[in-house]
C-alpha cells in the first residue's frame, strides 16, 4: 500500500526519523480498515471499531507530527473524529483562531482539508499570501472544493466567468470579488483539499503535510489576525 523511504534533511528530516520506525504499523492501521468490508473476514462488531479506533490513532499521530513541526503558538484540539462513508476523519481545532482542519483518509489517499475562516479579509493579503497558496501545489494534489455555490440569481449575472474552473487562483479571486460586489453574507472561496495517494512514499506523504498543514495554518491565521487586530480599535 505505502512505501517508506528514511532519507530527508534539516529539522524535520530529525522529527520524522523519531518516528519512522512506527510508520509501517500506521500503514498497516490505515490498510485493515480500507479493506476490512471486502478481506473476506467475517469480523465482529467488537473487531470493526477496533480497527476504527485504531486508524483514528494513526491520524492523531500524524497529526501531533504537524503541530510538532509548525511550533505553532497556539493550541489544538485534536479529540474528534467523524467517520465518513469511505474512510476516517480527525478533527484539529486551533484554540487561538478558531479554525478547523480535517486530517483524513479515504480509499484513495490520506489528505488535509479547510476552509477559510474570515475570507473577506483577502484584500488585505500581500503578495507572500498567494506565493504560499501556489506552493501547495507542489507538495501534493490541490484541489478547491465548491461545495457550495451563491444562488441562482446571482451566478447567472457571473456566467460567464462561472464556466471558468482551469485556474485554482483565479476560481479564488472570482467567487471573493462576487461575494464582495453581492454583498453576500458568507463568501464562498471554497475548500482548499490537498491529498497524496497511497502510491506515493509514506515518508515524502508525511513530510509534505507537515509543510502544507503548517502553510494551511499560516493561510487561515492571517485572515483571522486581520479580523482580530480591527476589534482592538
């Protein structure tokens, strides 16, 4: 399922390698549970959280590695879990921001998600902001979710550049300005989903969420602090 190399650099090169010797049993966790409803094993009620329980852990785990990294001044909430049709979801809630992150797998691929708390703020971003947003893709498999769209009314005036879908950035910056010119009360940028299938090395997987959980983090910590510097005035 997974293959595991022991060769990166610097200080999370000296994290990972703390930890590599368990990486074998993590994919082993996630491995059991994807393919627990169709090994043929006649398991248990009993067995079947068993093996829930522990691919959560595999994901608490690695998510400790992202905070870890980020050395974040912060604190996280890591203790929930929801189970999706197809795989397990870890939730990790920053205590300063209030944002969440889903930490996941499914049958595919282990993956991040979030949304952008506080998106009005995105005109305030520098240039450093999108530098950050482009580099997640080159660590993984990003893609902008639009789980939810503006009503009808307000997409046909925007057809046109409604049909445009082949820029990440652009999609952005075309759902903030309509939610901006609209007055619409939620601004819908969509959810940034970064993922790496089990094809890739599980050592290169962990690494690069460790550099996209902590860009993620930076991302949404931005447009927060933006909206917590103005209610100081």
């Amino acid at each position: 399922m997974w293959l595991i190399r022991t060769s990166m650099d610097n200080r999370l090169k000296k994290i990972l390698d703390d930890n590599v010797e368990k990486f074998s049993e993590w994919t082993g966790a996630i491995s059991e549970y994807n393919t627990m409803f169709n090994s043929g094993r006649d398991l248990s009620q009993d067995e079947q959280v068993h093996l829930c329980y522990k691919a959560a852990g595999v994901l608490g785990s690695i998510s400790e590695l992202y905070i870890k990294y980020g050395a974040f001044k912060d604190n996280f909430d890591c203790s929930k879990m929801f189970i999706p049709f197809d795989g397990i979801i870890t939730i990790i809630k920053s205590s300063k921001t209030g944002c969440e992150f889903n930490l996941g797998f499914d049958n595919s691929c282990l993956y991040i998600e979030t949304s952008m708390k506080h998106p009005e703020n995105l005109r305030y971003m520098n240039d450093g902001y999108y530098r950050d947003l482009l580099s997640l893709m080159e660590l993984g498999d990003f893609k902008l979710q639009e789980n939810e769209q503006y009503g009808f009314e307000t997409t046909k005036r925007y057809e046109k550049v409604m049909k445009n879908n082949q820029s990440k950035i652009f999609t952005i910056m075309r759902n903030y300005f309509i939610g901006i010119v609209e007055n619409e009360k939620g601004i819908l940028l969509g959810n940034f989903h970064i993922g790496w299938p089990f094809e890739t090395n599980f050592y290169d997987a962990i690494y690069k969420g460790c550099l996209a959980f902590k860009i993620l983090y930076r991302l949404n910590y931005l447009l927060w602090k933006t909206t917590a510097i103005q209610a100081k005035k």
